[in-house]
C-alpha cells in the first residue's frame, strides 16, 4: 500500500483457473465522481493481479472483499485489472468489473 | 415524435466512447493512443485526483457513411471534460495528422468546461495549441465540425475552439457558452445569473438559442443516431476564413451588438432580431425551432 | 508599467495610438515601418463589445495596409463574466477575434503581443495567445483563474490554491514560468526596442511552444504527445 499526496495504491493477487490468454485490452467504465474505469490486459503467469488507485483513501478491507468476491466468481487466470477510482460505492465497482469479465472473448 | 421511438439513444447520456461506436460506422473506429498505452496526465497525482488513462479524450480515425474521417471525442465526466497538458496534446497531434494524412474531415465530439482548472498554465496553453492546430486544418482545407450535446456542455475556451469550426451541430439539450452561470453568479451575484434558474440558463446559452441566433449550424434532438445523420450531412461543409467572410462575419455581430441593446433577456434579442414567436420558443421542440430558423431567414 | 509609457518607449512621442476608455488602438513607426496597435489597459475585461473594436482594427489593417505589422498591447482581467455577453455569444466575438488575427497571419502580417501588466485566460487566449509571438514584460503576471472562483469550480480549498501558486510551475502566475512552459516566447528586458525588434524578426509563423516548453523543461509531454499521435 502507498500514498501519494491523497491517492492510495492497493495491489491484490489471487491465483485463477480460468486462462484468459491472448486478447486486446478492455476498458469499461469513466473516473468521475463515484466512478471507476476498469482496465483488463493479459498478464504472464496464472495470477489476476489487481492495482487500484483511489482518490478514496482508507477503503482497503473493502476494495480486497469486492475483489476477492468478484475474483470467485470470475476465477481468471493470466490478467492484470487496472483501476482508476474515484470513489465508487462496492456495488458500482463490482458491476464495472462484471462488465469488463463480459467484454472478455 | 422520435423520442417515443424505443431504440433512441440519449447522447448526452453516453460516454465519449459510446459515441464515437453509435455514431460511426460500425466498427470503423481505430484509435491512437489507446487507453493501454497509458499517456496520462503528469499533474493529477500531486492534487490527489486519480488519471485517467486516455486523460479523457479518444482519439483516431473512423468512417462516416464510409467516408474516412477523423474523430476526436472528449469524457465529459472526466474531470468536466476540462483540456490538460495531455488531453490537448492528443487534440493537437489529431490536427496536425489531419494536416498530413487529409481525412475527409476531423470531427470533435465537444464536452469541456474548457481549461482544466487542476492543470492551470499547461492547460491554458494547450486550449490556445487547439486552437491554433485547428485553424491550421480548417486554412489547408480540411472540414472540422464540431458536435456538441454533452451535459456538460461546451464552455471555457472550448466555447472558442468551437466557433473556430466551420460546422457545428448542437441539440436542444446541448449548450455553449464562455462562462458557465456559476463562475458569472460567483462574480457578480445571483442577480447578475441565476446559475440555478435552468430555464434562463438554457435560454442563454442552449441549442435553440444558438442555433437562433445563428451560432450553430444544425439544431438536432438529443438522439445519437440524428447526431449521425447531422455530421453526414456536414461532411463536405467547408467554410473558408477570407477577408470578405471576417468582414461579414463582423458585420453579423455588431448588427447582433445593436440588436441586444436593452435586452434584458433571450426573449428581447429574439424579437430584436426579428424572430417570430419569440416568447414561445423555450417551449419548442427542436423540428419547430428549425422551422422558425427558416422562416425568419426568409 | 503603464501603456503610455511603453509606447513611448517603443515608438517616442510622435505614435498616435490613444485610449478610448480601456480600449487602445492607432498606428506608430517602427524601424522606420508603419506599425498598427490594438489593445487594452486597466486590466480591462474583454467582453463582446471590446472583443470586435479589437477584431475590427485587425480587419482595417488586412484591408487597407497589407503586410503592416500588428502589435497587441495586452492588459486584462479576463473575459467580461456578464449574462449579457454570454447572451450575445461572446465565445462567438473571441473566436472572430482571433479568426481576423489568424488570417493576418496568413496574409503575411507579423502579429507580436505583449502582456505589459497582467492577462487572465479567456482576456488574451484569442489575442496574444493566437499571435505569432506572446512576449510579456518580466514583471507581467499571467493567470487562469482568480482563486476564490478556482477553488468554487475545482473544490480545491484556497489555501491549497495559494499554496500551489506560490510554489509550483503549473499554477504560479510569474511570467518566467510561461515562459518556461513556452507559452510565453520571449521576456523583454529594460531596452523595449531590442524586445521588438527581437520579435518582429525572430518570432516563428508556426506554433513552436510545446518544443519550447519541452527545450526549457517547464511542459514535458506536449511536444511528446503530439509526435505519439502523428507516428500512431
């Protein structure tokens, strides 16, 4: 975790089963106020790596439940989420999530 | 009538990149500079605000009707669409690549409170690089158009990147100012503007008044698909800046100067302009704005 | 400094540019060449009316004295913040303004400003800022906002604003750090002569201020950017 003159970086890692191999990259989703954009991009390895970068500091318990729970039903292997956030409630950020999953091929 | 139909789809309710897939070919839309490649604003982290990671404008080429043509679309809810060192950047390298390459036309799906506050002095100077890049493109012949129908609307310079363009489309909903009512109440009191008054808002600074008045080209309904067929139909709208073009552009605007003399409200300068019904149009529909547009140039 | 002052400087006292309220305008000789002058002072608010007395100079002198330069004397507070004038479409009267000083431009026209007290964005982004140069006198200073209104519109507090005025490149409203973004071209020292001339000669027809503001390491990306996007 760091902070950068009121932004928080959070970085999650879970190990996925379900390959997403090669595919071009997917955005869903706008930083504005209570938004999020969400970035999919392959990612060596079997990991789905999470990097979230928030204007809404001290939510880190809550950011790791949302993924860890969207990351249980969407068990990819192979893809690194990046997020822009700036405030989003958790059932905002698991619909964008949802989302970008449903944007995979 | 056509906002009854089931399948309309509001623009002003769409992101930029919404847009840009309703509105042209299917498709056809490749961008540069995608949101992968990270070219992102240098200045947010400081103010604690988050990047965005197309820094709110997308940008490349698409076709139109199958003509080639160049699109730059801003997020109107990334940070009010406000122009920052980047964002501008992205605008200009559009520019000068229409320059280059000559598309058919560049189109600007305009929605920016103007110069990004957060980035001060680099975003002053990237509106004016804008501004310069785009009389470029429109001197070498190239249309620029521009589309305007956020909810945020057009202000700031982008206000005056637009009117640099030789054609805009703007819908009912859509607006185009300098200042927003806020800045202006903040200044000199809620008398001055009532910044929460939507009517006198929109009667100040909205798409039927502009489209009036004149400072718009087309007057459309908040409708993707009619926004479409509005930019097909600007395609080949090329308006030369000549000496003689300045001329009787300044002589429209001074006329206007005289005519608003003692005009307290939109309503007054309607009727001093010698438009018809003028205490009726905030009631309009965009199709009966259109006509009266048509009957009073008669 | 007061405009009187720098154009006595410039042109001696035989100039004829006079002030007609805020509004400044006439011709003087420079270097033995005719020179137009339009601009304003009192760190007037450029609004609808101000906006095309501007343009209409810049029009005459297309018109009646092809090649002439056109020096714009630049001392705003900003655009005039009037329901009125947004009525009118004072977007509309700046992008005429600047549209007549582009096409002076084109036709050949050398056009130089110089903010010789302060400017506000919206007071100057279709004068100088649209001239083939904006140089500014080294105790000029140039702003985007007023504060109090910045911070209404960003929700950043004043302190944070003031703050960041005092110390960082992006919002400080020193004329050294335009110049450092490129924004500014050049700073006129004590010989206001040499300032011109400079300008009248030096001044690049096309837009080099990303390059500069890269080259001066005040503005990094600009110039980056845009090669990204023609190499894309």
């Amino acid at each position: 975790m760091s902070m950068a003159a009121g932004l928080e970086t959070l970085q999650y890692s879970f190990t996925g089963s379900q390959a997403a191999g090669m595919f071009a990259p997917v955005l869903v989703g706008v930083v504005g106020s209570g938004n999020l954009e969400v970035l999919l991009e392959p990612s060596p390895g079997t990991a789905c790596r999470f990097e979230v970068q928030t204007s809404a500091r001290g939510f880190g318990s809550i950011w790791e439940a949302v993924l860890r729970d969207f990351h249980s039903r969407h068990p990819l292997a192979g893809v690194a989420v990046a997020i822009h956030d700036m405030g989003a409630t958790p059932a905002v950020v698991s619909l964008r999530l949802a989302q970008a999953a449903a944007a995979l091929p | 009538m056509s906002s009854t139909l089931p399948d309309r789809v509001s623009y002003a309710e769409c992101s930029a990149r919404e847009r840009i897939a309703r509105l042209f070919d299917a498709g056809s839309f490749r961008e540069w500079l995608p949101p992968a490649m990270r070219v992102m604003s240098p200045h947010l982290a400081q103010l604690g605000v988050p990047a965005a990671f197309d820094d709110g404008v997308a940008i490349g080429e698409a076709r139109l009707a199958e003509r080639r043509v160049f699109v730059g679309a801003q997020e109107g809810e990334f940070m009010g669409g406000g122009v920052g060192e980047v964002h501008g950047a992205k605008l200009v390298g559009l520019f000068k690549r229409a320059l280059r390459d000559r598309p058919d036309a560049v189109l600007l799906l305009a929605e920016s409170g103007g110069v990004r506050l957060h980035e001060a002095n680099a975003g002053l100077i990237a509106v004016s690089e804008v501004m310069r890049a785009l009389l470029d493109t429109r001197a070498a012949g190239i249309p620029v158009i521009v589309l305007i129908g956020g909810a945020n609307g057009c202000f700031g310079g982008m206000g005056i990147v637009a009117r640099c363009a030789d054609h805009l489309v703007i819908s009912d909903i859509g607006r185009l100012a300098m200042s927003g009512p806020e800045v202006i109440e903040a200044s000199h009191g809620v008398e001055e503007f009532d910044s929460r008054d939507r009517a006198l808002v929109w009667r100040t600074t909205g798409g039927k008044h502009r489209f009036l008045v004149g400072d718009c080209d087309q007057l459309v309904e908040d409708d993707v698909q009619v926004f479409r067929a509005a930019a097909v139909r600007a395609l080949d709208a090329l308006r030369p800046l000549t000496l003689q073009s300045l001329q009787d552009e300044h002589a429209v605007l001074t006329q206007r100067l005289h005519a608003g003399e003692g005009a307290e409200d939109a309503v007054d300068l309607w009727q001093s302009l010698g438009i018809a019904h003028a205490g009726a149009v905030p009631d309009m529909n965009a199709e009966q704005v259109r006509t009266l547009r048509q009957e009073s140039l008669a | 400094m007061k405009w009187t002052d720098v154009a006595t400087q410039l042109f001696g006292n035989g100039h004829e540019i006079r002030a007609d309220g805020e509004f400044l305008s006439g011709s003087a000789t420079f270097d033995g060449q005719a020179i137009a002058v339009v601009g304003s002072t009192n760190h007037a608010p450029i609004g609808y009316a101000l906006a095309l007395r501007q343009a209409k100079v810049v029009l005459e002198t297309i018109d009646l004295h092809p090649g002439r330069a056109i020096f714009l004397l630049i001392d705003t507070q900003g655009q005039q913040l009037r329901r009125h004038d947004e009525l009118l479409g004072i977007n509309r009267a700046m992008a005429h303004l600047g549209c007549c000083i582009d096409l002076a431009r084109r036709r050949g026209h050398r056009v130089i400003g110089l903010v010789y007290d302060q400017a506000l964005s919206g007071g100057f982004i279709t004068s100088g800022l649209i001239a083939d140069a904006c140089d500014a006198l080294p105790e000029a200073e140039i702003r985007v906002m007023r504060i109090p209104a910045m911070a209404r519109v960003t929700k950043l507090s004043e302190d944070v604003l003031t703050a960041l005025s005092a110390s960082n490149p992006v919002f400080a409203p020193g004329v050294q750090n335009y110049l450092r973004m490129g924004g500014v071209r050049a700073l006129w020292q004590a010989d206001l002569k040499a300032g011109l001339r400079d300008a009248l000669t030096h001044a690049a027809t096309d837009d080099r201020r990303a390059i500069d503001g890269r080259e001066r390491g005040g503005r990094l990306l600009a110039a980056a950017v845009v090669e990204q996007v023609l190499a894309a």
